[in-house]
C-alpha cells in the first residue's frame, strides 16, 4: 500500500476550490451598477423614500404618497443587469430600464421588471414587465432573497426570476435610458446589483 505524502499540497487545492465558489466581486464581463465607495451618490433621485446603504446593501422601507426611484446617471441600450432583491410580502418595487424620462420614472416611459405580489392583477405583477409582457402563473418573492435577470438587447427583452423565464418578448417602444431601482411600499432591498453592456 502507497503511503499518501500529499496532504498539504491537497489541503492547498482544497482551500484553492473552495476560495473559486467564493464570489465576492462581479463576474466577469460584469461591473457593479453601484461603483465602489459610491453608494447613495451614484444615483439621482425622484421622489423620496428613506433610502440607506449599508454593508452593501440599498434598502427602504418608508416613502411619500408616490413611489420613489434611485436613477442612474449613465443611459444603457443593451445590457445584462443582474441583482439580488429582497421584498416583505406587501412590497411594490421593481427594477426600471430604458428610461426615456429620468426625471419622470414610470411603467409608461421605462420598462419595468416587477416585484409586486400582491398587485391588484397579478399578470402584471412580480416578473413581468409591466403592460408590456404577462407572467402566468406569477411567483412569490415576498420574505426571501430573489435573484432577477433582465436581458435587453435590441427590441428582446428577458426577466429570469430565480433561475425561471418569466418574461420573454420582443417590444420597440423604448432603446435606451437610465436604469432606477423603485420603493413603492413595503421593505425592498437590493445589493449585488451588476450590468454587462451588450
């Protein structure tokens, strides 16, 4: 019988493999929507919500009469945006893109990736796009940590909801904007939140 000499050099590869499922930063292609040391700062705001950021993480859980939005200042046209989204059960929030009014956010001049459980009708709620692609049957995502993918590229638009296809159209009405993360009601909280250009 061969006597193993090897452990440390396997205890090393070990470490090595399981240092590689750690993924702290952006995956490649990806940079973060939130640049380093920026936080609040990297966005303009519509309307008022008690945005914070903290430990990475952008949250709100109170607002005015209309809902508020964290816009971004760079306009995007083709894009992978990928974000980790945490609602209560009575959240309205959602992920806007292409916005052709950054100073007027809405599911008229933006395309919006819903999360809304409890929207009065659901088939436009949480992984739709807002009256532009239905969802049947439409997910929960109140209490828990959701990952959202939208994929723009030209005139297909894609939302990918914890690893489901919950939206998949093709729509010409808007090519390019700002991206804004809205606070309607509830608790919403974001971190992790990427884009790839296309």
């Amino acid at each position: 019988m061969t006597p193993i000499r090897s452990m440390p050099a396997l205890a090393a590869l070990t470490v090595l493999a399981l240092a590689g499922c750690a993924s702290p930063g952006p995956q490649a292609g990806f940079q973060p929507l939130i640049p380093p040391g920026q936080g609040l700062a990297a966005f303009d705001r519509v309307a008022e919500a008690n945005w914070t950021w903290t430990d990475g993480v952008l949250a709100a859980d109170q607002g005015g009469k209309v809902p508020a939005y964290l816009v971004t200042r760079e306009s995007y046209r083709d894009f992978v945006i990928r974000a980790e989204v945490w609602v209560s059960d009575d959240a309205n929030s959602g992920i806007f893109f292409r916005c052709a009014e950054p100073k007027n956010i809405n599911d008229k001049t933006c395309y919006e990736a819903n999360f809304f459980d409890q929207r009065p009708d659901p088939s436009y709620g949480t992984g739709a796009i807002v009256n532009v692609a239905k969802v049947n049957p439409m997910p929960k995502a109140g209490g828990r940590w959701n990952t959202m993918v939208v994929t723009a590229k030209g005139p297909q638009l894609t939302v990918v909801l914890n690893g489901q296809t919950t939206a998949d159209v093709q729509d010409r009405q808007l090519s390019q904007g700002p991206i804004a993360l809205q606070w309607g009601r509830g608790t919403v909280k974001f971190r992790k939140v990427e884009i790839q250009r296309l």
